[in-house]
C-alpha cells in the first residue's frame, strides 16, 4: 500500500495538470479576444491628414484629406463618384459650377464664389473653396455637397468619411447586451470598438453566427447573431435633390433639316433655288434648314457672320426654321484657345446671341470638329455655358457629333450634352473619308445604326437626330495609293453611267456598289448614296423613334431624295 499511495498521487497530479491544461486549451480557444486593432492600420490611413471614405457601406480606395481644418475630395474623383459638373478652369485658376440658368464661379485658393446669369449673387465657405496642389484640384466637400445629391458625415480617432448617395431600404437591429465590434467573424479577430447595449447597427450580411454590421460612425464589422435583436426594416430615405432640372426647347414634329453651306454672303441668295423641290413645309418635308453662317474670327471670341435678313424672311415664307451654325474650322480662331477661358466663351455665346437676336434665329447649331481630349472638358462647359442664355431666350440649341467611337472621342461628353442641350445630332458619315488607308463607304448600314445605337444610349431617343450624306466616294486605288473625291447624288450617278459601270446591291453596307478597272490597272469603286441606301437609312434610324433626320448638304440630293424622306418618315411608327 505504501509503495501504491505515492502512484496514485503522481497520476492524480498528472490528471489534474492534463486537465488544468486542457481547460486552460479550451479557455483559450473559446475565450473572447480583448485585443484592440490599430485602426490607422485597419482604415489604412497613409499619413496625417488622410481620410478613407466608407461609400455606401464599402470601403474605396478613394482618400480624402484634411487641410486647414477642412475636408477635400480630388477633383476627378469629385467628378466620378459625385458630381460631374464642377469644371475645373485651368487656364483662368477657377472653379466653375453650372446650372440651367447660373454660372458660378470660384477662384482657386479662396473661400468666396459668385454667379451671374440667372442671379447676380456671392458667398463664402468657412474653408477654402478649391486649392491646387501640382497637378491635382482638391474640392471642399461641404462645397460639393451644396451642389450635388449625396449625404456625408466626417468621424475622428482616426478620421473618416462615411457618404452615402444611395438610400436603400435595410436592415436594421439592436445590440441586446454590451459587446464588440470585431474585424472579422470569430472571438478572437480583433476589436474595431465596443458597442454597447441598445445601440442600433444596420445588418449588411447575416450569417450562421455572426453578422456583418454597420455602425452610424462609420465602423463596419462583425457581431455575433446573439447579441443582435431580431431585425426590423428601416427604411432608407433620400434627402430633397439638389439637381436643378435642365427644360429643352424641342418640336412636336419630326425635324427635317439640311445643312446649308454658304462660304460667302452671296450663297445666302441660292436659298430658293435650292429649296424648290424639298417639300418645304410641308409635312414630313425640309422643315428646318441650318446655314454655314458663323465661323471663330479669333481666339477672343469673335465671329465672322454671313447672316442675311433676307435669307431668313424667305426661309420663313418657306415655313423653315434657322439654326445658325456655328463652326470652328473655317475662320481663323482657334477654339482650343477660345474654349478655355471663361471671357472668351462669354464673348463667342454674346456674339452669337446678338446673332440670333438680330436674325429672327429659331436655332443654332454647334458644329465643333476635331476637338482634341484635352479640350473635351472646355468644350462641354462652353454648351453648358451656352445654353442659358439659349433656353432664356427659346431659341433651340443643337449641337453636331461624331459617331461615339470609344476613346476617340468620347470626351466630347455626348451624355452631358444630351442633359444640357436640346436635340443631338450624329454625324453618320465620312466612315471613309479623303485620306482613309482604304477605299470603303461613306455610311453603310452598320456605321449608321451603330452611331445611332451607341447615342440613344447616352441621349434620350426624342432629341437625337440622324445625320445623313448626300453623297458618295469615287475611289481610286493603284498598287499602295489610295484617293477619292466626293460627288453630289447627280454627278456620282452621271460618272457611273459615263463608265457603264455596273450596279448591284450590297446587303453587307445597304448601299449599290460598283467598280471598275482603268487599262492603266487603276481600280474605281463606288458605294452609291442614292434613294435606296437612304430609305435603308431611316427605316434603321424609325426603329430607334429619333426626333429626325438631317441631310449633308443641301443641294447635293437629287429630288426625289425628298418624297423619300417624306414616305420614309410616314411610314416610321
């Protein structure tokens, strides 16, 4: 017995470490972690003064930051999950706020803004306005706010952001018993803060034992199901927009329009002539007609003028509109110059106001090709600009596109142009132009539908406006050597009779094409616009309900182009 008692002591002793052990494991393991995380590392704060943003309940890698006591958002961020329309005026040191009847204007580095146009009115922020560091505009946010539809509120220890511009219905419950907001699902993930009994969290994702959740300050964590009171809907409500709504100026028809080109004062007097056989005014005819009247004089504005009152009486007698239009690649400014500057832009659109004033102008008509992106910003400012004093006045602002073409031009911003301007008109043609590597079509089929498709997805169908060629291409190609020359309807259907080239139709482009082979191996080829590519034209543009079709240029149809458009157009339901 001696020998047992003290082997049974040792195995008690051993038992008892094992078990002391063990418990210590399994306290261990299912013990609750009291560890806080370093938030500065969890909201990846890079520095001082920098604020990470909770956006609609998700952490972006967009970063605020603070100076002077104020919070600034990156302009171009301002711009891609804000507010696009605070223009950034490089050249004048401003920033530029537009709405449908105001231009307001502060100057980099201040706290004031003014405006003028609808009101002649001022104000100052509590911080600085705008504020440029190197290349980057940095934007106050409560400025921001004042102008665009979103909510926001800034935390501290660490600072952050929480902005909030959707407003939907979720989920919501209390905290039942005093407990922890951790980073992760599990007892031992780290603390983000303590949540106490009765605090209300939204739930974001309910899982088997935890949930992931949303404090009002910004946190989000997990928090295990038990401490969570059973959810209730809370129902998500925007505050009142602060988005003035833009009016348009449009017409109970169909517009008809063709482009009139004058290149002096005496092409003003070819009007009647060539509006003889357009069905003008008549239903489903010409109704709108739009002469190549005004060109950039210089770059302070300025324009060279072909008005003519007589022009516009016979228009009218004819029941046409006018829309003046205005280019900027036939005078001698040059719109890159024009554009980015505020006095100048206010000069050109005073100009062309007295213009309409003076002419008794339904319209103008903005034609500005080959606008390079570092200009595109300039560009949609000025038709923001310009259609104020436009929309005061009742007179219809238009403006001229290219087939959207990705990069290649989508900073001429078709979208903004669509909220700020009355009708949109593409441009369906030179797919081939002088110059191309290859001989091919003016606008087939696919190019037409296309720009179409790509536009009435940014712009609303009812202000779109199809612009078609009345003419072709006679392309010559000789071994690497491309060229070709545009002939009216008449002169291109002459020049294949002349060769007796044959015609047939191309269901790939719509169009009638032909060719021919010179004796020197020079190969001619023509893809024919002509009375039926045109039809093909609108019945495609009738299937997408646009506001209406727009010819280049007038005098180059033949005349039975216009009973096609006039059948063409009746017959689009």
């Amino acid at each position: 017995m001696k020998r047992i008692i003290p082997i049974l002591i040792a195995v008690a002793l051993i038992l008892i470490v094992g078990a002391l052990y063990g418990g210590g494991q399994v306290l261990e393991r299912y013990s609750y972690s009291r560890e806080y995380a370093d938030l500065n590392e969890y909201f990846g704060v890079t520095g001082d003064g920098d604020i990470p943003i909770l956006m609609n309940n998700e952490w972006i890698d967009v970063h605020a930051r603070m100076v002077d006591g104020g919070c600034y958002l990156r302009h171009e961020d301002v711009d891609r999950l804000l507010n696009s329309r605070f223009y950034y005026g490089r050249a004048d040191g401003t920033l530029v706020y537009t709405t449908p009847d105001t231009i307001i204007t502060a100057k980099l580095g201040t706290d004031e803004w003014t405006s003028a146009g609808g009101s002649s009115d001022s104000g100052r922020e509590k911080h600085v306005i705008a504020r440029e560091d190197g290349e980057t505009l940095w934007i106050l946010m409560d400025y921001v706010e004042r102008y665009s539809d979103f909510t926001w509120a800034l935390y501290e220890e660490p600072y952050r952001i929480r902005i909030s511009t959707e407003w939907k219905d979720f989920e919501q419950s209390g905290i039942t018993k005093n407990t922890s907001l951790r980073v992760l699902g599990g007892v031992k993930s780290e603390i983000l803060r303590d949540l106490k009994k009765g605090e209300r969290v939204a739930v974001l994702e309910r899982m088997e034992t935890w949930s992931r959740v949303r404090t009002d300050d910004g946190f989000t964590g997990y928090v295990e199901n038990k401490r969570l009171s059973e959810p209730i809907k809370a129902e998500g409500v925007a505050p009142a927009s602060k988005q003035m709504e833009y009016s348009h100026i449009t017409r109970d028809r169909q517009i008809v329009l063709a482009w009139h080109q004058i290149a002096g004062a005496a092409g003003n007097d070819t009007l009647g002539p060539m509006i003889a056989a357009t069905n003008a005014g008549q239903v489903n005819g010409l109704n709108t007609i739009s002469p190549t009247w005004f060109s950039l004089a210089d770059d302070q504005g300025g324009i060279n003028s072909f008005a003519s009152t007589g022009y516009v009486t016979e228009a009218h007698a004819a029941g046409l509109e006018v829309w003046g239009l205005v280019d900027n690649f036939t005078g001698e400014g040059d719109s890159t110059e024009v554009l980015k500057y505020a006095a100048t832009r206010a000069n050109l659109i005073a100009n062309l106001m007295d213009q309409a004033a003076q002419y008794d102008l339904e319209g103008i008509n903005v034609d500005f090709e080959g606008v390079p992106a570092s200009s595109g910003e300039d560009f949609i400012e000025f038709i923001r600009e310009l259609s104020i004093p436009c929309r005061k006045e009742g007179i219809v602002l238009s403006v001229d596109n290219y087939v959207p073409m990705g990069s290649l031009n989508d900073h001429y911003d078709r979208a903004e142009q669509g909220v700020v301007a009355d009708y949109i008109i593409v441009m369906g043609y030179d797919e081939h132009y002088k110059g191309s590597p290859e001989a091919g079509s003016v606008a087939s089929i696919g190019y037409v539908e296309d720009g179409i498709r790509r536009t009435v997805s940014e712009v609303p169908a009812e202000r779109v406006i199809g612009g078609m060629p009345f003419y072709t291409r006679v392309w010559s190609t000789k071994g690497n050597e491309v060229d070709s020359s545009a002939l009216d309807m008449k002169s291109s259907a002459d020049w294949v009779a002349e060769r007796g080239v044959k015609l047939a139709w191309d269901d790939e482009t719509c169009q009638n094409y032909g060719e021919i082979t010179d004796g020197d191996g020079t190969l001619r080829q023509v893809w024919m616009e002509d009375a039926e590519s045109i039809r093909t034209k609108i019945a495609v543009m009738g299937t997408y309900k646009i506001a209406g079709v727009a010819g280049w240029r007038l005098g180059f149809e033949t005349p039975d182009i216009w009973e096609v458009i006039a059948t063409s157009l009746a017959s689009v339901p």
